[in-house]
C-alpha cells in the first residue's frame, strides 16, 4: 500500500493525543476493575490512580480540541453518507465523553465533601458539598462509564474492520 501523504493523515500532535488519552481512559476503566474491596489499601492505590487517570484525560483532551481546532483533521475517507454520519456522530460522542466524564467525576469526589487528591500535583476542589447532588453526579458517572464501555469498543471495532476487512486507509491515517 502507498504511504499516506500529510494532506490524508492527522497530524502528529492528534495522533499522539489520541494514543496518549486512550491509553489513559483505559487505565481509568482498569483501575476501576481492580480496585478491591472497600477499606483496602488496594482500593486507596486504585482509586487514586483512577483520579489521576481521569484528570489527565481531561487535560490531554482540552489541549486535543485546541489542537484540532487550530488544525484541522483530513477530510473524510469517501463512504456512504450514511456511514459518515455514523462516524461524525461517535466521533462528537467521544469528544464530549472524554471532557464531560472526567468534570463528573471530580464533581463526584467534591460534592461528597473531599477533595481530589492528586499525588504529586495536590488537590482539587470546584465546589463545595452537597449530597445529595452528589449522589445524582455519581449515578450519571457510573452510568456514562458503564455505557461509554460500549460505545468504545464498537468505536475500536469499526477501525478493526475498516482496516482488515475493508483495508482502507482509516486506520492507517490515526497511526
Ligand atoms: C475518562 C475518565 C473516567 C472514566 C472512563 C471513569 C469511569 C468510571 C467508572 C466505569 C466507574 C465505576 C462505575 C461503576 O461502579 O459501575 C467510575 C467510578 C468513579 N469515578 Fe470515574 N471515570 C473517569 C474519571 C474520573 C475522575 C477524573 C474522577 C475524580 C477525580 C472520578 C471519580 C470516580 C468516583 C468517585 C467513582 C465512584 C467510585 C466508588 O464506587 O466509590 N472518575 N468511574
Ligand atoms: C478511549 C478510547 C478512544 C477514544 C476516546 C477515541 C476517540 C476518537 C475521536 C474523538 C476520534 C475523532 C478524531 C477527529 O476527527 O478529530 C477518533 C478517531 C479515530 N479513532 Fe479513536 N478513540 C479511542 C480508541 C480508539 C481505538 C482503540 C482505536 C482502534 C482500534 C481507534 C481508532 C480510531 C480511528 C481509526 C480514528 C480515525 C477515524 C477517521 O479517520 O475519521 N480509536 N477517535
């Protein structure tokens, strides 16, 4: 297969970032798995390491939206319209998704009455207690977490068929 031109592919920066945050939400999810149960230092580890993933996410996705607003992704591969309606609309889910659900989470910690503790960087704190609305932002945390399982891998899976049964280049253009 010809390599692609820069014009086909996204940048460096975007495809760092992508890698980078994928990465990190995986940890986030992993970290969750693994946590143990409540009261062991197990769960302290993992929890903490679950904030410091989340946030980071948020960071690396601020910088990407920048990033992609200052420079542009290739235009899209020809498809159905459809198919890139599709495509258009996970991709604004995924986008929203890395920003909302990091914020949700840290609202989560702050409306329980703590602050996030982030080794190394210090703590955060956006608002103050509330319980009650805690309860509610932990509820759609869980729920989008839960959901965004989903959505992610049928994401993952759509690049997998693209590249190895339709062998097109959309794979190729993100690596
Ligand atoms: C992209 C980033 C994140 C993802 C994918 C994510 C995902 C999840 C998932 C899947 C759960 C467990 C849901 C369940 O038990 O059914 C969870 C729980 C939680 N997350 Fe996150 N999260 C992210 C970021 C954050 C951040 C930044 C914070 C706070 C700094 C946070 C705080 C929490 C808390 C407090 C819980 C509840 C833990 C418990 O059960 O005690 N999350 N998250
Ligand atoms: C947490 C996990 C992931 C998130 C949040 C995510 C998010 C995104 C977003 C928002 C875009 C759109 C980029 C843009 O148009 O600016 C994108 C593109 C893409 N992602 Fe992911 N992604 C994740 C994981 C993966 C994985 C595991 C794969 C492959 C197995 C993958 C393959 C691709 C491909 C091929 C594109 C380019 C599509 C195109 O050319 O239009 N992503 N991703």
């Amino acid at each position: 297969m010809p390599a692609l031109t820069p014009q086909e592919r996204f940048s460096r920066p975007a495809i760092v970032l992508h890698w980078a945050i994928f990465l990190l939400v995986a940890l986030a999810y992993l970290a969750i798995e693994l946590r143990g149960p409540k009261g062991s230092d197990s769960r302290v580890f993992w929890t903490a390491t679950h904030f410091w993933a989340g946030c980071s996410v948020l960071a690396l996705s601020i910088v990407r939206v920048a990033w992609r607003g200052y420079k542009s992704p290739p235009a899209p591969e020809a498809a159905a319209p459809i198919l890139q309606l599709l495509s258009k609309a996970s991709h604004v889910l995924l986008y929203v998704f890395i920003i909302v659900q990091p914020i949700l989470g840290i609202l989560c910690v702050n409306l329980a009455g703590h602050p996030v503790a982030l080794a190394g960087l210090g703590s955060l704190t956006i608002v103050g207690p509330n319980h009650d609305l805690g309860k509610l932002v932990k509820e759609i945390h869980e729920t989008l977490g839960n959901v965004f399982y989903w959505v992610i891998g049928l994401h993952a899976l759509a690049a997998l068929w693209h590249h190895f049964i339709k062998r097109d280049n959309i794979l190729r253009r993100i690596i």
